[in-house]
C-alpha cells in the first residue's frame, strides 16, 4: 500500500508577490505606485492578509495551445494565463496582473 501526499491537482503551490503592469506610461507608474501584495495558493484556497478564500477546485486547462490555472467556486471560473510555471497573468492590454512565485 502507498499513499500519495500533496498530490493536488495543480502545480502552482506557493507563495506569490503580486506586480500591476501597463504598457501606458501613466498607468505604469500608477500601478507601480501600489506595491505589492503576497498571496498563497493551496490546494483549494487562496491566503492574503491574513483571510482565506475557499475554492471548490483549483486545476489547470487546456485552451486552444494555451494554459490557464482556473479557479473554481460554485458555478463561477476564475482564468489566468500560465506564462511559465512561476508566473500567472491577468488583464487586458491596459492592465495586466502578474502572479510571480517567490517560494
């Protein structure tokens, strides 16, 4: 008998920093203005300051050659682009949010 431990579906695990980014000079240094946050994704949960947020299921998906790390709670997705495994993105042309693994 054998037992596989932190087998969770995904393989984004981890402690993240946040980073606002925009091609638009003004928005840029706004954003920039803002810091960053760290947050922690786990197996179903995401932890910033101190609060957690619950997910029914947290896995990733293939979408036409792309990847997306989704996160799922009721009927409603949440989709971000895997970039590379150390980093997720979220935006339009305007404003993008990175999630850059820092552990």
């Amino acid at each position: 008998m054998f037992i596989l431990a932190g087998c969770s579906g995904h393989d984004f695990e981890g402690k993240f920093q946040t980073k606002a980014d925009s091609p638009n000079a003004f928005l840029n240094q706004f954003t920039n203005s803002l810091g960053s946050q760290t947050i922690v994704i786990g197996p179903d949960y995401i932890e910033s300051d101190g609060q957690r947020e619950l997910f029914d299921k947290i896995f990733v998906r293939n979408s036409d050659g792309q990847k997306y790390l989704i996160f799922k709670k009721d009927n409603t997705e949440d989709a971000w682009k895997i970039v590379d495994e150390n980093t997720l993105v979220q935006g339009n042309g305007l404003v993008q949010i990175k999630l850059v693994r820092v552990e």
